[in-house]
C-alpha cells in the first residue's frame, strides 16, 4: 500500500529554508509568509496540496509586493481622479521619495553639524513660484491649512463666508463644519447664487476675525448669479482692517491657458488676498499637502501656533513636494497640455494593436476632476471596447481603470502615460478571445 501523502506532509522550518521562500521572507516579512506556509501545510495535511507542491503553492499565494496598495492604470479619462488617488507623482518626485526615505539631512545642517531648519528648500521653492506672498508654510493638506487659519487667526471668533461658498467638496467634507470644529463661527452672507459686496460690509463688526472666499471647486451656478471678486473683498479688507482669507483649492501657482476660471495664487495675492490655501494633490501635481502662502505676519503666527505640530508634514511630503515644484512638467501639466490629435494617433496605434475587430479609436472627453475645472472638457482620445471587458480589465494585473461610456468601455488616453501603451494593448489582449480581436 502507498505511503499516505499527508504523513509526507514537509515540516515548516523546510519549507521557510527553501531558497524562494526565504527570498520572500527578506520580501515580505517571515511573520506574513510563516501564516501563508501554515495555511498551505494545512491544506497538505488534508490531502488537498501534494507535498511537493507546497513551496510552489506557498509562492503563488504570495503577493508580488508588500503593501496592499496596487499600482492602477488610470484610464478614466479624469487627471485628477480621487479614488485613485488624486494626482499621480512625476518621476522626478517618485525619486527624491525614495532618496529621502532613510536617514536624510532634513533637520541637519552638514556644513556646521548642527540642527538646520526642516524643510528650508521646499518651501524656498515654493516662495520661488510665488514671488507675491510675503512668506510660505506647508501642512498635512487643503482641509488642515484652511483649519489652521481658522484656528490661529479666528478661534472663538467669527468667519464672514458667502452662502453660496459653504460647499462641500467630497465624501462628506464640507468646508463649514470645518471650520466650526475648530470652534470658529460662521457669519453668512448673501444667498446660494448671489451675493454682493454691501452684504460683506453688513456683517463685520468688532467679532469677526477675517473674510473668507472659498472656491467651490466642484461645480458652477449659472444663470441669475453674483459673487464679489477677491479685489473688491480686499478693498473692504483694508478700510476695516481684516484679513482676506483665499482657499483656491486646487493649487494652482499661476493662471493656466487651458483654465481659465480656476483661481491661482500669484493672481488671487496680487488681487490683495492676505491669505491663501490649496492643495499639493490637485493640479499642482504633487503628493497631499496643504499650501499656506501670504503676508509674512499672518504666516508666522500660524507657524508658530502650538497646533501646526500636529499638521506637520512628514520628510517624504517634503522631498515630493519640492521635486514636483522645481522638477520637470508633472504628468497633471502634462494630460493639461496634450495634444488631441497626439491622443488619437496613439488611440489608432493601440486599437490596431488589440484587434481591429474589438477595438476602435474614437474622440472622447476627458475632465480634470476632484481637482477643480468643473464643467471644463479636455478633448482627448479613447479606444473603445465592449462594456463586458470593464470588470475583467479592473481584475487584471496591473488593473486598468476605463470608463463606460454609451453602453461602450472606453480608455481614454489623457492620463495614461504614453509610456504604458503596450502595457495596455496587452492587458487587453489577455482578457479578450484572439478570435474576437480579428477583423
Ligand atoms: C480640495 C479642496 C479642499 C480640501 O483639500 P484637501 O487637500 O483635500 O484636504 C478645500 N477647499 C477647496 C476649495 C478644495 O477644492
């Protein structure tokens, strides 16, 4: 009679000494591959595995990485897209992340050995994009910078803010319970679709702390609307002595061509605002941080508030950041200033690559995003593909993200980097019948 194969089944300390294993060990950490080897001799002393087998179904149970966060095509069509994780990192940045991840000098000064001042290049390199603020200081993000202002210049006190500003900008956060959590009170002027100067000037007297406009980043009124523009806030600003507190959101340093509604900083500093915040992930193209950049007084006290510690961002924020700022064109600038027809040639190319009786280039639409330019279409180019093709191209490896559109999935090719066309093409080609892809 056969040896019964469950009494074979290999001890775990031999099966941890085979050279893969152990490679993945180094990997992915003993603790989570002894549980992954456990499970497998499990299954062995069942009968279910043969014990030859195990190493192999040890290594395929593994992940290929550490982490769970995987790397996702992003084929929607969206730049700035939130649930992928907002804007992606240049290269650049990705390496000065990587530079910066052991022991760096970011509290040291080399040249004399003693404590230098964290984060003096990056926020240098930001001045240097935004000659007109007076000073700068960078935190854990949008929200942490607009409640920081709140908090160091308005605790206790109040905020006069338009009704038609008190937006909510995504899964729940809204920019007014921030502000109130922090023990501000809002004084609101105007109505949802018009407000005018006459209502700011109604509403300040000696408890109110500063004015606030706050672009609403994801949507537009239109139609029987007013606002009051930022120089016209100043100008009440200055006769009443306040500051004019600007969250422009998106981050960007200066006007862009192709947005022309979206608030920058240089313009929104030299409209007479005291104050400004954004953010680091929308379309300044680089890692989540809040940007505060103003009149150096105001900057000062909100550095120096015992509260900014616990906003401050880390040493790979910082490297990110100041790569992204003084480094090349981001891949958000880069889908910005595609080219359409650039777009469509690529789309061909990858329709033939795939199959011509599958796929086809087609014009399409990209958006900016969470990111800001709402309404704004960005022309771009897409491979079109049966709908069914979403789910399994998502499952894939690397999963890769379209959109459906009239009943058809599209790629759209504004934020895939030209780089990983083939990558695409063979995503495809692997989740779609050789049959189908035939003319
Ligand atoms: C996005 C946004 C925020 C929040 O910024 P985060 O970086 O997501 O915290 C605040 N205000 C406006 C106007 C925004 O667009």
């Amino acid at each position: 009679m056969a040896e019964d194969p469950r009494r074979r089944t290999p001890r775990t300390d031999a099966v941890l000494a085979d050279p893969g294993v152990a490679e993945a060990c180094r990997r992915l950490g003993r603790d989570r591959v002894k549980a992954t080897v456990s499970t497998v001799l499990e299954s062995c002393r069942r009968g279910e595995v043969a014990p030859e087998d195990v190493v192999a179904s040890v290594l395929a149970l593994l992940p290929a990485a550490p982490g769970s966060l995987r790397p996702v095509i992003n084929a929607t069509g969206v730049v700035v897209h939130t649930n992928l994780g907002r804007a992606p990192l240049s290269e650049a940045a990705v390496e000065a992340v990587v530079r910066a991840a052991g022991p760096t000098d970011v509290e040291l000064d080399l040249d004399s050995g003693r404590r230098g001042r964290r984060g003096t290049a990056t926020m240098a390199a930001l001045a240097a994009l935004v000659p007109d603020a007076g000073d700068v200081h960078v935190v854990n993000n949008g929200a942490a910078a607009l409640g920081l202002a709140a908090l160091a210049l308005a605790q206790g006190r109040r905020i006069v803010i338009a009704r038609g500003e008190l937006v909510e900008i995504g899964d729940g956060f809204r920019i007014p319970e921030l502000l109130e959590s922090v023990g501000v009170e809002l004084r609101e002027v105007g109505t949802t679709n018009r407000v005018r100067l006459a209502d700011y000037e109604a509403a300040v007297d000696e408890s109110v702390a500063f004015l606030l406009k706050v672009h609403p980043s994801n949507f537009r009124v239109e139609g029987f609307t007013s606002s009051v523009s930022v120089e016209e806030l100043a100008g009440l600003g200055r006769r009443t002595g306040l500051p004019v507190v600007v969250d422009i959101g998106s981050g960007l340093l200066a006007p862009h061509p192709r947005l022309p509604e979206e608030p920058d900083a240089t313009t929104v500093l030299r409209a007479g605002a005291s104050l400004v915040t954004a953010s680091g992930d929308k379309l300044l193209g680089g890692p989540q941080a809040g940007l505060l950049m103003g009149e150096a007084e105001l900057v000062h006290r909100l550095r120096r508030h015992p509260f900014a510690r616990a906003l401050r961002v880390d040493k790979l924020t910082l490297a990110a950041l100041e790569a992204t700022l003084s480094g090349p064109a981001t891949p958000v600038a880069e889908a910005l200033a595609a080219r359409p027809e650039e777009l469509m040639a690529r789309a061909r190319a990858l329709a033939l690559a795939i199959g011509p009786g599958l796929a086809t280039a087609v014009a399409s639409e990209g958006r900016v995003g969470g990111g800001g330019g709402p309404g704004v279409p960005l022309p771009s180019a897409a491979v079109a593909l049966p709908h069914e093709l979403a789910a399994p191209l998502r499952l894939g490896e690397p999963p890769v993200v379209g959109h459906v559109h009239d009943g058809r999935l599209l790629l759209d090719l504004l934020t895939v980097p030209a780089a990983l066309d083939d990558t695409v093409a063979d995503a495809v080609r692997r989740v779609a019948p050789a049959d189908a892809r035939e003319a």
